[in-house]
C-alpha cells in the first residue's frame, strides 16, 4: 500500500536529485529515504528513479508517477492547513449540558463572562442529572458536559474541574435544625428525600455510606424527587432533610433558607468534572469555553467555599 510518506521521499528525490539531499530535507537518514523509494517501486512494480554514481533520474515510469505525487503531496499540505485554520477559528454555537449543582448556580456567572469574550457564539445549555448528560455526550454529539460522576467509557474524556462535598441540610423549622452535628445513628433514622438515582449527588452519597457499610436502603428516605431544585422545595417545608452539593446548597445557607449539619464521620465529598468526546477533537470554541470556566471558578471559588 502506497503511503503518503513514500511519495514525500519520491518528490523530495526528484526535486533534489539527491538522495542524500533529499534526506537532509526530509529530516531523516538516507537510508530511510532508499528504504520508502524501494517500498513505492515494488507497490507500483516498476523501477521510478535510476541511480548513476550519487544522481538520482526519473524513468519513464518515474516521470507519469511523479506529477501525480506531487498534486497528491501538494493536496495533502493544502487540507492540512485549511484544518488548521478552522482551528484558529470559532465554531457560532456550544452546546453544553451540566447536573444541577453547578448548572444552575456557577455556570451563569461563567456564561457572563464567556458572553463578554465571544458575544457572537450562540450557546444552548441544558440542566440534567450526570447520567443523562453522559448519555447525551454519546448519543446527541454535545461539546461538554458539567457532571458530578465518571463512568467508564471508551467514548468520553473527563478532567476534574471543582472539587465540593455533599451537605446534609434542613429547614429552620426542622426538630434537629439546632442541633450543628449528628451521629450516624441520627441520620440513619432521620426522614430524608434524595435526587434521583442518576443524580451525581446520589452517587456521591453511595460511596460514602460504602465506607461503613451501609446501603441506600439502609436509610429512612421517604422519596426521591426529581433533582437539586425539587429536593429543597420539599426540605424547605420542614418535613424532611436532603443531601445535595454545597455548591448547590450554598446561596438558601447565606440567606439563612435551609441550616447545614453535619454527620460525623461520614465523608461526604462530590467533585465535578467536565465531559466529553474522545472521538473528535474539542473546537475552538469548547476549549474556549473550559478555560473562561476555570477563570471564573478561580475568580469566584473562595465564595463557593
């Protein structure tokens, strides 16, 4: 089979009439120059350069070759720069999913900022549970994914992006509101309400109560409702308590909505990464995106704290 590396080594021959110049701008040995020279006359079955003393010279079959390689080598660099240049270049549209914790409440401030940067980039953002937003990476080609697990899969890429923990948090009506810190006997007995299982908070919380050997069904949860947003509706109403991401929890804590407490020795912690394809490098515009992200999360992190 005919490589593109073969017919660079024929042309640069031909132009230098050389071997051993061709070699030197190519970047390679001499040898290796003969050695692709070699391959190219035994796929084509003829003999293309005839070698006098340390000239090299075109056979006939070597001169109907060569105009075809040199358009095939000349194509070749002119795709290779049009691929840069659309890399220099940004996509008008992101499409971006993110799990509740950080869509709902860091991401917009990144979005400013982003907006700001590249007012003419249209982006559509869609608010989900981690695994949802997993499956739509795959399957509807979105450029990130704002999530709060990893699963293994050959089709996605993950790099860690904020690291969080999950609070335990009540109404100001709640019995135990005053109470700061709970043993694991107290929260293995309180009523709680939990985001859906493919929530990256419910994952979170499993591995946690793995720890101590403790399973979901261990709990007293009396329901999982929906996401982030649902489950502090119903904690706010003082019947119940949930578990979501301080991220999330972090402005109804300030303005004194819901109290935070904590249980001993239960390790609670959920970080977020950003997702997505494997199979097609990140535009422009996506890795544009990631880094006026971290900006922002620098900028604003001490307050998430």
């Amino acid at each position: 089979m005919v490589r593109l590396t073969m017919l660079r080594s024929f042309c640069a021959v031909v132009e230098h009439g050389s071997f051993s110049r061709a070699a030197q701008q190519l970047g390679i040995t001499q040898p290796a120059v003969s050695q692709q020279i070699r391959r190219l006359e035994d796929d084509y079955g003829t003999q293309l350069i005839h070698r006098k003393g340390g000239d090299a010279v075109l056979t006939e079959a070597g001169h109907a070759v060569y105009d075809y390689a040199r358009q095939i080598v000349a194509q070749h660099s002119k795709s290779k720069a049009a691929a840069q240049e659309t890399r220099q270049t940004y996509a008008d549209r992101l499409s971006i999913a993110a799990s509740t914790g950080v869509g709902e409440d860091f991401l917009p401030h990144a979005l400013v900022s982003f907006r700001e940067r590249l007012p003419d980039v249209r982006v559509d953002m869609y608010i989900g549970d981690s695994a949802e937003i997993l499956a739509r990476l795959v399957r509807e080609h979105l450029d990130l994914g704002f999530v709060g697990r990893i699963q293994r899969d050959r089709h996605l890429e993950f790099e860690h992006f904020w690291e969080d923990r999950l609070v335990l948090v009540v109404s100001p009506d709640h019995a135990l509101a005053g109470r700061g810190r709970l043993t694991l006997d107290d929260f293995l007995s309180m009523p709680l309400v939990l985001q859906q299982p493919g929530s990256g908070a419910s994952g979170a919380l499993q591995r946690a109560l793995d720890a101590h050997g403790i399973r979901l069904q261990d709990l007293a949860v009396v329901g999982e409702i929906g996401l982030q947003e649902s489950t502090k509706s119903v904690v706010r109403t003082g019947t119940a308590a949930t578990l979501i991401s301080h991220l999330g929890a972090l402005r109804d804590l300030q303005e004194g909505r819901l109290i935070e407490l904590t249980v001993e020795g239960l390790d609670l912690k959920h970080d977020f990464h950003i997702a997505y394809s494997r199979d097609w490098p990140l535009s422009r515009t996506a890795q544009a995106f990631i880094d006026v992200a971290r900006t922002s999360l620098a900028t604003l992190g001490t307050s998430y704290r």
